[in-house]
C-alpha cells in the first residue's frame, strides 16, 4: 500500500502508514522513468524527518560543546548518543518495512 505521484520524468511514492507508525521517519522513493524501471531510484526523507533529524543533530553538536566545557554528561549523552542512534534505528525499521512491501508489491504485480 503506497500513496504516490507520478511527474512526467518519474514516479514518486511512500509507504501508506497506520497511526502507530507515525513515529517513524517518512521515506520518499523515486523511480526515473526510463526503459530500464530499476536503472536509477533516490531515496529521501520527507521534510519533517529532515527537521528532526536536523534538531537531533544541533542538540548532539551541543552535547559535545557542553563536554567540552566541563557540563554534567549525563544530559549531554542523551543528546549526543541516545537521540541520534533512536532516530537511525527508526530509520532503519522504516527502510525495512518500505523493502518489504516494495517486494510484495512486486510479487502481486507479476501473478497479475
């Protein structure tokens, strides 16, 4: 199940998600149309994802500021190790559930 759009030059579309899912981060596929369908394919994050991951990343680059300074670690090792690896995590989750029902798709439209 994807939700999708098609331009004239490829074809974009992303995984449709349950409300429990809305904590993972939202991937973008683009496929180029072109004779050879799989010859080139970009994967992006939506722009929320990229929001929080961008927030994710300044409050890790303060985390380190703050070691280096002499600041209490253990706020700072949320920030600087918890947050990042949560979020890539989630990434990961996301990545492999959009694989699968990428192939599933794949498989229904050949018994077609």
């Amino acid at each position: 199940k994807f939700l999708g759009y098609e331009k004239t030059d490829e074809l974009q579309f992303t995984r449709i998600r349950y409300s429990f899912e809305r904590i993972l981060p939202k991937l973008i596929i683009s496929i180029a149309k072109t004779n050879e369908l799989a010859a080139s394919y970009k994967v992006r994050l939506a722009l929320i994802s990229l929001l929080i991951i961008s927030i994710i990343l300044i409050g890790s680059l303060y985390g380190m500021y703050q070691l280096a300074i002499g600041d209490p670690p253990i706020e700072n090792i949320l920030r600087i190790l918890i947050f990042p690896t949560l979020f890539f995590i989630l990434l990961k989750v996301e990545m492999r559930l959009t694989q699968k029902n990428i192939e599933k798709a794949l498989e229904n439209g050949k018994n077609d």
